[in-house]
C-alpha cells in the first residue's frame, strides 16, 4: 500500500540506514513496539530527550521509559536485582517496564529519569524496534507518541496525526496488544506502578508473593503523577448499563449489538481483544464527535486491570 502521508516511512534496509543516522544525530522518531507506539531518541542525548519533552508537551517531572537491545547494554546503566531476573526471564524481552537503580556512572541523560535515582527500563518484543536498537550502541528513551495525556498511538497514521505530520514515524502496522507495558517499580518496595499487559497474577506467581497495584506511590513520581490521562477529553461515565442513543457506548460481550453509537470491544469477551480495541475506538469515537461517553463495566482480571485503569484515567474531568 503506498502511504499518502509522506512522513510514514516503510522499514526496510534503505530506511533503517536513515533512522540510524537521525537517532545518532539526536534526532526523534515514532517508533513501532508491541504495546502503543513510542517517540523515540537517544537516552544519552540531552537535546534528543528534550525534543521529545517539547514535542510531547510532557511536564518535566514524569521520567521516560528507556528501552535496551539486551541484558549487556542496560547492567552499563542499571543495577540488575534477582527478582528482575526471575521476570526477565519469564516476560523479556515484552510489554514489561522495569523501575530499577540507576548506576552512578551511567549515561543516561538525567533528565530522560526526571532527576530520579532510577530508570524506567524495557526491553521490547516488536522485531522493527529490535532490529533498530540492535544497530545503536545508546538506548532509546521512548514515551508513548502521544500529547501529554492523550491517547496512545496504536498505528503510524495516529502518531502522525498527534504531531500534525511533523513527526517521522516506521510503519510497523497495528500495535499488537494496543495497550501500554505492566511497570513494575523493582527498585525499593516491590509493587505495579501501572498495571499493563502483564497482570499482577502473573507477576505474583513469578515472584511466589503478592505484588500489589499501588498507582498512589508518594515518593515515586509515576504515571499516577497526572491524575487525567489516557483521556479523550470527552465527559465519560463508567459502570453504566445503558447510554442516550446520542452518546457513545462503550460494551463488553455477546449481550451487546454493534449500533451506531455502540462500539463493543469483544463480543468473545476476550480481555485480550478489548485491551487492543480500547484506544482504537476513544480515537474514533473523538473522531465521530460524541459529547459524552458511556461505558459498561469490564472485568477486573488479567488485562482487564489495566483496562479498568485507562479508563478511570480517561474519566477523569
Ligand atoms: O508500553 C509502553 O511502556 C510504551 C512503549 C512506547 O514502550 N511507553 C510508554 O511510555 O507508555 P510513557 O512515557 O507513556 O509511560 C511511562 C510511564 C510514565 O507514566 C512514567 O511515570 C513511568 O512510566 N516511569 C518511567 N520511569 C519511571 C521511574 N524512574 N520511576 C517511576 N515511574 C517511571
Ligand atoms: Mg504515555
């Protein structure tokens, strides 16, 4: 398919060159990975970190994840604890954001951390990501290519539109899961600072202990710091069993008809497939101009937590 945004680049070896030489100049790109795309650039990089700051209009108190090829390149910048092992080896490389010590003489630039004594630190699965990484000898800081509390991008075209075409993005297709990586804070108190792909029961059973959801952390500024987020700024009400004919539905399940204004996002009821549909349909939702947005209760298990998490998130005025 021939892409009529100029800005949305094919990955093939011709580009790749390209994309090498942009991050090595500091420069920012949208980036494919398995949860929601990323905007990406250099971790060691002042000026690239601070483009995607500005670009993003993200406060500067909320650190950026870094992403890592391997184990090697991230022990240059972090310490590696045990319980970070026994879930790298379950989950990694995946949708999984270890919150770690950062080490004294590491290079990533303070800034990309917000200033903390720690990193954010993923190793994503997504094979165009890994195989640009895997030619860089520097990690990629890489929030989700959105404004500052909007919604995640989950194709090429919804990154560009969310930096009006100025942006270079990959095409790496649909995001497979659509939904943001589990971070895990590993550095102090073990707990999910943002429940995400990987659930707490997963987690809990690799660590044989329960490990809690505590979005409310005092100490640690994370993705709990802005209250609204995740949002399409559109008046959402949550746990309703029926909306207005002129209000968007959002459903769940077999006892729901697709309709006009109702969008379901499994009718399998598969938390899976509705973690994918979520940010799709709020787009297009925004897109149909609703004014408000009613959604029905889902089901707080596995990725359903996080879900549940968005959407509280989303609601918020
Ligand atoms: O799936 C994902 O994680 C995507 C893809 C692109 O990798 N990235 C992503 O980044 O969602 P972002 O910046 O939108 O969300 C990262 C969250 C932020 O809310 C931030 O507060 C938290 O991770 N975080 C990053 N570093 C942290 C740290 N050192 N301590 C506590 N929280 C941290
Ligand atoms: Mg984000």
């Amino acid at each position: 398919m021939k892409h009529i945004y100029s800005n949305i680049l094919k990955f093939n070896q011709k580009n790749l060159q390209k994309i090498i030489k942009t991050l090595k100049n500091s420069g920012i790109l949208g980036l494919p990975t398995e949860t929601v795309y990323g905007l990406a650039g250099n971790a060691y990089s002042l000026s690239a970190v601070k483009k995607i700051y500005k670009y993003k209009r993200r406060p500067k108190i909320n650190p950026l994840i870094v992403h890592y090829y391997n184990l090697k390149q991230a022990n240059k910048d972090v310490v590696l604890n045990k319980d970070f092992y026994k879930i790298y080896k379950n989950f990694s490389p995946g949708p999984i954001t270890y919150i770690l010590k950062k080490k004294k003489n590491s290079n990533i630039t303070p800034l990309a951390c917000a200033n903390l004594k720690t990193v954010g630190v993923r190793f994503p699965r997504n094979q165009v990501i890994r195989k640009i990484l895997n030619k860089l000898d520097f990690p990629l800081a890489m929030p989700s290519a959105n404004q500052s509390s909007g919604l995640s991008p989950v194709n090429p075209y919804d990154v560009s539109e969310e930096f009006n075409n100025k942006i270079k993005v990959i095409d790496g297709g649909s995001s497979k899961f659509g939904i943001e990586s589990t971070v895990i804070n590993l550095s102090g108190k073990i707990s999910i600072l943002r429940p995400g792909v990987i659930s707490p029961e997963k987690l809990s059973k690799i660590l044989k202990r329960k490990i809690l959801v505590t979005t409310k952390q005092k100490k640690i500024r994370s993705p709990g710091v802005l209250k609204k987020h995740y949002s399409p700024n559109i008046p959402m009400k949550l746990n309703q069993l029926s909306a207005p004919r002129n209000y968007a539905f959002i459903t769940f399940g077999s006892k729901y008809p697709v309709t006009k204004n109702s969008f379901n996002l499994s009718k399998k009821s598969n938390l899976n497939e509705a973690a994918k549909n979520l940010y799709k349909f709020l787009r297009l939702i925004k897109k149909k101009k609703f004014k408000k947005i009613y959604v029905v209760k889902i089901p707080y298990t596995g990725i359903g937590i996080a879900i549940n998490d968005r959407l509280k998130h989303a609601a918020v005025k």
